[in-house]
C-alpha cells in the first residue's frame, strides 16, 4: 500500500502537534493516526491535554506547531470546509436555554443546510426519546436530557467524525442506555474520537486507544495489539499517580 493510499484511509493524522499556553505546554509533539470507520478512546488526568488536543481537532483552538488533518483537510487551512464535516459533544451542550428543544435543532438543521429538516429534528428528537418534551424550553431540562438533547444536535448533519468529551458525563443509567443504542445504530457510519477516565467503557467501545499525560503520548495503539492487564498497569503508573 503506497503512502498516498494509506493517507486517503485517515480520518485523523496529526503530527507533532504542540500547544504551548504561555510557558505551559498542554500539547508537547503528539502523532498518531486513525483510520476512517475506528473509534478511539483518549484517556489521561485532569490536565493532560484531552480537551485541547480535541479542541484543536475540532478547529476550537489552533495548533502552536506542528500539523492535523480530519477528514483530509487541514484543521487550520481549511477549517471551515472541515466544521462541515465534524461533530462535538462536549462538557457544554452548546444549546439556547431560551429556546425550546425543537428550536434548537432547527436553528442547527438550519445553518447546516439539512434538507427535510422538520423530519430529521423530529427524528432525533425520538432517538433520544425527547420527542414528549420538543417544546419545553431547553431550560426546564435537566443535565441528563441536555446532554440527550447535545447529542442530538451533534448528530444532525451525520457529521463523518463525531468527537465526544466525556459524553457519559450527567448522565443517569437510562440515558446511558440511550446513548449506548445511539452509538451501536450509527457506528458503522462514523468515525469516533472519545475523551474517558472510565477505563473499562473507553476500552469496550474502542478499536484504539491512547494515553496523553503531561501534553505526551504515553502509549497509543489498535486494541487488539492491546494486553488489558497492561494497559491498565501503564494507565495506573502513568495516569493514575498524574506522573508521565
């Protein structure tokens, strides 16, 4: 398989990525690829670098040095094209308390371009089994239906790579259930990129996984060149005592 074929099955390629706050490097040279159709499980301590790496995969936050691509194109030379293409969930919901949930989506079905966008809100909305709830004002909603409701918005324009921080994150065990189904039903057509400090969930949903501490790549791998045991014996030395 030549090079330019190999890149072609990337979903996500970075390269010595580096983000540097002040004297502060939260990112310090991180690589890894990912091939289209994976979903790989991102663990570490608070600090680590998780949500900035995904911030910059995202096109949140631009990269110090170093490169990245997501769907091929360039997360600062072409963010714009790339937004189109991606997806996030996130510690915030990203949506307008003052508006009711239905509102929301369509604002978002709206600035996506979606064709049919009434029936594809309504169609998410019964996903999450919110549908009960479409005109209530996102405001009355607890963490748990916010976090259902995000989901939803993410998926809206069935974006090719969907990023999720902590997306289990408020969530009570019925909307796990839900949000386990959603992820089951889509998988096939998407690729992941998860944040967890659930060690045994971001293990069962992925096909790779990567441990960043101190801004560095500890060890990132596909699962099945993965020993558990192993893993979990680096995620302790490494994550769990915040030592890189």
């Amino acid at each position: 398989m030549t090079q330019a074929v190999a890149a072609e099955m990337l979903a996500v390629q970075v390269r010595d990525l580096t983000r540097t706050f002040g004297a502060r490097k939260a990112l310090d040279k991180v690589s890894f690829d990912l091939p289209t159709g994976s979903f790989l499980s991102i663990f570490g301590p608070n600090g680590a670098g998780k949500t900035t790496l995904v911030k910059v995969l995202t096109t949140l936050t631009p990269p110090s040095d170093g490169s990245a691509k997501v769907c091929g194109l360039d997360v600062v030379e072409e963010s714009v094209d790339l937004r189109e293409r991606i997806g996030l969930i996130s510690h915030n919901p990203l949506l307008y308390p003052d508006l009711s949930a239905e509102e929301n989506l369509s604002f978002f079905a709206d600035m996506y371009g979606i064709d049919d966008a009434a029936n594809r809100v309504r169609e998410l909305l019964v996903a999450v089994e919110l549908d009960h709830r479409r005109l209530d004002l996102v405001r009355t909603f607890s963490r748990g239906m916010l976090q259902r409701l995000s989901i939803a918005r993410a998926l809206l324009h069935a974006p090719e790579v969907l990023f999720l921080d902590e997306p289990y994150s408020g969530l009570d065990p019925h909307a796990v259930e839900i949000f386990d189904s959603l992820i089951a039903q889509i998988r096939a057509d998407h690729t992941f990129v998860m944040i967890s400090h659930d060690l045994a969930k971001g293990l069962e949903l992925c096909t790779h996984a990567l441990i960043l501490a101190r801004g560095k790549v500890v060890l990132s791998a596909p699962k099945e060149e993965i020993d558990e045991a192993e893993f979990a014996a680096t995620y302790r030395a490494t994550v769990g005592t915040g030592v890189a």
